[in-house]
C-alpha cells in the first residue's frame, strides 16, 4: 500500500509500504565561488563528468561550463572512457573559450590523481596546464 507522511510527523511508515522522495535541484555551487569570494586573485577548478561516446556533445558541456561558472581549469572525463585500470581525463584552460585542451591517458585511478596533483600544483604556482 501507499502511503503519505506528512514531513512535520513524527509518525512511522509500515513496514513495506512504498516511499517516494521528490528531490530538488540545488544550485551549482561552482557558478558563484568567484562572486562570493572576498579573494580577487581565486583561482577555480571545475570538474565535469560527461556521459556520452559523442566528442562534440562532450565538448558543448565543457563550453557550456566554462561559460557558466568561469572557472580557471575544468578536469574532465567520461564514463565511456572509464574502465576497470584506466581512467583518462583532459584538463582544459578556461581562458575565455577554453582553447586549451591538453589531455592526460594514464592506466590507473592512483597514477590518474597523482598526475591531476602535479598539474594542478603547477598551474597554482603559475605554470601552464
């Protein structure tokens, strides 16, 4: 059977009644980490997990949040890519138009973080991607 709690109760629900949550969308918290900070030098890293084989659907939700949040880097990568032992990414430099693309195939998700590590420490200290 279904039931309905109102969310001030303090009741309890039957044991194998059906429960339906309705979620909201929060904002994305990325898109206003530059206006809220009182830090004029903040330096961002988005990160975008896509899901699709299409190279140009991939790149328009790169775009989209480069355009969107305006954040220093975007780390990328795709489910279709990632496989048990291999877990690719591309670091893309929102410089306005995120022209550049510099992507990194390792074999493991240890050698994968250790080399976003490195290349993000080196953009911090002013290097390129």
């Amino acid at each position: 059977p279904k039931s309905t709690l109102p969310a001030s109760s303090a009741g309890k629900l039957e044991s194998g009644s059906e429960v339906s949550l309705k979620l909201t969308q929060n904002p994305k918290i990325v898109d206003s980490i530059k206006s809220m900070s009182s830090n004029p030098e903040i330096r961002v890293a988005a990160f975008k997990l896509t899901n699709t084989s299409d190279l140009a659907t991939r790149e328009r939700a790169i775009r989209h949040l480069a355009t969107r949040a305006k954040p220093d880097l975007i780390v990328h990568n795709d489910l279709h890519d990632i496989e048990v032992g291999r877990h690719p990414f591309s670091l893309w430099h929102s410089n306005g138009d995120s022209s550049l693309k510099s992507s990194i195939e390792l074999k493991s998700r240890v050698d994968s973080a250790r080399e976003l590590a490195a290349r993000v420490d080196e953009w911090l200290s002013g290097g390129s991607v």
